[in-house]
C-alpha cells in the first residue's frame, strides 16, 4: 500500500494529528461538509503538489492560521517507506521529499499516481473545450514527462505571441511563429496517439457498464497539419486577423475532443446518468490507461461519485473499476458500503473533522 499515514497541522478542518492508512481499502464514512474530502484532497496534494479542488492555496489553511503542513508516509515500488512534506503560509508553497526540497513539482509525478474520482469530472464530459483537453493532457502527463516540458514550453511560447500581437509588433512573429508550429505539433501527435490507445480501453468499459456500445473519444485538431511548414503558411494566413484581435486563433489551445456514437455527438442527447457515468468510466479508464503505459498500479480516490448511479450500474461499476494499489472511497452514512467492504477494509467516520474507528 502506498499511503501509510497522513498527518496534518491547521489543514483545512481537520483536526491536527495522524491518520494510519495501512490497508489496501480506506473508507470514508460521514455527513457532507465533515471533512472526508479534505482527506482525499490531502493526499491528491501529497502526490502531486497541488489540490484537485482549488487553485488557491490560502483556502486550504484552517481559518485564522497562518501556516498549513501535510506529511505522508507511503512506501515506494520497492518497498521503502518515503516521506512527502507540504507545507503553506505566507504565499508560499515548500515541497520535500524524504526531506530534501522538490524544485518542480514535476519530479512528484511519478511518486505515488494517484487517479482522483469526484463530480467536477462531469465537466470533461459536459463542460468546456478547455476542461475535455485537460483531462487528456492529464492522463499524458501522468506518465510522459516529456509531454509536460513540451506544454509547458507551448503555453509560453503562446502568451510570449499574444503580447506581440497586442502591441501589434510583427518584426518577431516569424521567430515566434516557428517555435510555436514545433511544440503544437508535438502536442498534437501525442494527443493523437493517446486518445487512439485510450478509446480501445474507454470503449469497451463504458459498454460494460452501461450496456451502449460504440462511444468513443472523438479528437478534432485545429491544426490538420502534418509538418511545420504547413502550419507556418496557415498561421501566416491567419496573422492579420490574429494581430486585429489580439490573441492567437488557432493552435493546440483551441483543439476539440467530444464523444461520439456512430459518428454523431453523442453528450447533447445523453441523459444525466449516461453523462455521469461517461465521467466515471473516463477516470476508470485513466487509471487503466497508465497501468498498461508503466506497469504500475495507481491510487483511486473516490469522491461520492457512486451516489447518483442507480444500483444496478453501481454495481457494474465497482465490478468494472481497474487493478489499484490502495483505493480510497468515501461514504455518506445510508450508503450501503458494506457491500464493497472487504475483510481488511479499514474504516473510518469522519465528524466535525474528527476522525474515528468507530461508529459515533
């Protein structure tokens, strides 16, 4: 099991102290507004750096404190208990891992993979442009990181562009222009190849569930290109209008990804279950999707998300969730989580940020 232990210091509600998380299966169980998720939100930003539900830092610090720490035990691939330190006040965020201090929090990716289930994912399903292509990006960056040197150096390429067209200066936009026609294209090839490898394991899973066959992840690049030259002429072609306006018009930033079924949009006419378990089956899916890239067996963290799935699809579900290496669900109090529970399931009831052994 990777996660052994949490503590916290002034972490949202939780009180102050230790959690032992020993166990291959941690259930949460507990009213809303207890504290269970800030629990899952510990150890999304133990992994990662950052937290699943806010871009703020401020808001994870208990109110009137001024300093929040989080230190989790877990164990690496080869057995070694490690440490991961977390700690926030004054504007600053400072990372260590086994005590030495992480630069980027591009060096935790691969610490301890964790794929965090919650109802926001309905946004890569129903919501914007730009929340579809971050979970595709996501799931390549769990395991490329390559892919994240490449985004990240396309993204500031892009606002480095932006800036010349608002100040209409147009002497370096060819320099600028090449850079940006390289790195898109990076990101487009590695999008292409992943949602290809993706829909074979999306497919098939949300048939399982839900019994619809043939629903795939559809993506629509803006840039149909396959050289750099090719791209150069169409920004080119596009450049007076972008200067006009602004912004850069086209590229990566804008691409498309929707579902389709028989090669119609499959979402518009969805009903809000299929929607919601369209969300459940892409994460299922992310978490398989890393499996067969690395070998290695992520950490599920399931927020309430089964309470809207009726109890034969519930079932499905859980059936159909992929191999983990420690699994994290939470509860409310009438949910019937007996059912998933195993014999060495250790569970927890979360009141007031307390957390307890034992049924209060």
């Amino acid at each position: 099991m990777p996660f052994l232990s949490v503590s916290y210091h002034n972490f949202r509600n939780i009180h102050d102290g230790t959690i032992d998380l020993l166990s291959k299966e941690v259930y949460l169980i507990g009213e809303n507004g207890q504290g269970k998720s800030n629990i899952l939100e510990s150890l999304y930003i133990s992994a990662y750096g950052s937290s699943f539900r806010t871009r703020v830092d401020s808001e994870i610090i208990t109110n009137t404190e001024q300093l929040c720490k989080i230190k989790a035990l877990y164990t690496d691939n080869k057995g070694r208990t490690q440490t991961i330190g977390i700690q926030l006040g004054d504007g600053k965020k400072r990372i260590e891992k086994n005590t030495k201090l992480v630069h980027d929090r591009k060096e935790l990716v691969d610490t301890i993979p964790c794929i965090v289930f919650n109802h926001d994912d309905l946004d890569f399903v129903a919501g914007s442009p730009d929340r579809k292509r971050f979970f595709i990006d996501q799931s390549l960056s769990l395991f490329d990181g390559s892919y994240i040197d490449v985004f990240r150096k396309y993204k500031k390429i892009l606002k480095s562009r932006n800036l010349l067209l608002k100040d209409r200066n147009s002497n370096v936009l060819d320099a600028v222009d090449y850079q940006l026609a390289e790195t898109g294209l990076a990101i487009i090839e590695k999008r292409e190849k992943t949602i290809f490898s993706f829909n074979q394991v999306f497919s098939k899973l949300y048939a399982d569930v839900s019994g619809i066959a043939g629903v795939t992840i559809d993506y629509s690049p803006v840039w149909k290109f396959d050289s750099i030259d090719k791209i150069l002429v169409f920004l080119s072609e596009k450049r007076t209008s972008d200067i006009e306006y602004g912004m850069t018009s086209t590229g990566p930033h804008r691409d498309r990804i929707r579902f389709v079924k028989d090669k119609k949009a499959f979402v518009p006419t969805a009903s809000t279950g299929q929607r919601r378990l369209l969300s459940l089956i892409l994460r299922s899916a992310q978490a398989q999707y890393y499996t067969d890239k690395t070998g290695k067996l992520p950490v599920l963290l399931m927020d309430d998300v089964l309470l809207e799935l009726d109890p034969e699809k519930r079932q499905r579900m859980t059936t159909a969730l992929p191999e983990y290496d420690q699994l994290f669900c939470t509860f409310l109090p009438g949910e019937p989580y007996t059912k998933y529970q195993r014999s060495t399931t250790k569970v927890y009831f979360v009141k007031d940020g307390a957390v307890y052994d034992k049924e209060f």
